[in-house]
C-alpha cells in the first residue's frame, strides 16, 4: 500500500445528460476514481444504468438545492419546508437553511438513498450538495441508518489527511494548481472533489447571462474535465507513487 492515497472524485453525475457522459469518461479513461449522484435530478436513471454498465464505485450525492436558473428539479418527497413556489427544491444554502425541516430532510435524504437501492446501486458513501449541510443532524441520522459514512461528518472527515476541491479555480491557472498540489501531498488519504462533463449544448444552457451560477456551468466543469483526461496528470501521479484508490478501498 502506497504512503499517500488518492480519492478523485467526481460530483453531479445524474444532473443532466452531459455530466453522466463526461464523469464515464473521467473514471474509464482518467483519474477520477468514484462519482457521487444526484437522485433527485431528471437524468439519474441513465446515471444508474451507466453505473451498473462500467463497475463505478457511487455516493449519494444527497440533495437539498437545486442552483440552477432551468434546470429545476423536485424533492421525491412532498415535504412543504424543502420547496419554493415553484414546486422544486430551494435555490441557495441559505435559503435551505432557513425553511428546511430536520423531519422534511430525514425523510427527503432517506427516499433519495431508497432510490439507489430500486436501481440495484451499491451505495460506498454519503456527501452532500454544494458542499454544505442545511440541516446538519439530517445527514448523520440518514447516514447511520443506510449503515454509509457521511464522509463530510465531523468525524468523518477528520480520517482525511486533506479534502480540496480542484473546481473553482481559474482555468488559466488550475494545472499548476493540480501539480503543485501533487507534490505537497503527505502520507495519508487524501480527496479531491472534481466536476466533470462533456462539451454539450445543454451546459451552456443552465443559467441566465450573468447568473451567480454561471462558473459552474460550463466553465469548472470543461476544465476539471480536461485535467483528470490528461495524460500528463496521470504521470504526474505514477510519477510520485501516489496510489488512486477510493473511499471504500481506502477505509475498509
């Protein structure tokens, strides 16, 4: 076993058609080596079928938000506090945060986890969302229920040696970033969050001209894509004797 481990993974997959086709990519012919999925979103039964198809490790990319200017999705439960006016989930952190019930989310998060198991998934982990928790206890609670980690827990966590996001950062500066982060990595475990997808139209298609959204649309996802694709990253990682592994793998 290699000193310094590696979780690449990706998020969103079951969003949309061009995130499911850019994640298989990633994890058959790139680094990125476990997908965290969105049951609630419109394109998680091709999502499900791809993940049956090619072996890939899945989280329950657990789902209380939906950012997006039109791409709307609904909770699968029919709980009052989760939604706007509109019928779908609420836009922002904040607002989840001031509506959302512990009793609304339990019982969303459980029907999204109930989901996989309909599809025959085999679920390694839990995460979340936009990368913070709305109702905080609901996420353990439904974590020690499906018998998963939660892996952004407070105890969780901690078995990390580091979690970073490769995503958000200007693409002009993002391989430097992804190099240098490389070779700073310790011993240890260690997780990077990416967001992948293919160059389709629909991304492009997601967000208002100038919406807070926009970055994460086309822009991050393009990038990471690209990154985890190249060649040179993967010897990057060989070159270091980083070993890629998941959660599961890493923690079992």
């Amino acid at each position: 076993m290699a000193e310094v481990r590696l979780v690449v993974q990706s998020d969103d997959f079951g969003m949309l058609h061009a995130v499911n086709v850019g994640t298989v990519k990633a994890f058959r012919d790139g680094i990125v080596t476990q997908v965290s999925t969105m049951a609630a979103c419109p394109w998680f039964t091709e999502a499900a079928a791809l993940a049956r198809e090619f072996g890939i490790p899945l989280g329950v990319h657990q789902t209380l938000t939906c950012e997006w200017d039109f791409l709307r999705w609904r909770p699968l439960t029919d709980g009052a506090s989760l939604v706007g006016e509109d019928g779908t989930f609420l836009r922002s952190v904040e607002e989840a945060r001031a509506s959302v019930t512990h009793e609304d989310s339990v019982r969303e998060l459980n029907a999204q986890v109930a989901k996989f198991a309909a599809e025959g998934l085999e679920i390694e982990y839990l995460d979340v969302h936009m990368g913070q928790s709305a109702t905080p206890a609901a996420y353990d609670e439904v974590s020690s229920a499906a018998g998963k980690p939660f892996i952004y827990g407070e105890v969780e966590s901690q078995r990390f040696a580091s979690i970073e996001t490769l995503s958000d950062r200007d693409a002009d500066v993002k391989r430097a970033w992804l190099l240098e982060y490389l070779d700073k990595l310790t011993p240890g475990v260690h997780l990077l969050v990416t967001h992948c997808a293919a160059a389709e139209p629909e991304l492009g298609a997601l967000h208002k001209p100038g919406s807070y959204t926009y970055r994460w649309a086309e822009e991050y996802r393009l990038s990471d894509q690209e990154l985890v694709m190249d060649p040179e990253i993967r010897k990057a990682i060989e070159e270091r004797g980083i070993e890629l592994t998941t959660v599961a793998a890493a923690f079992s």
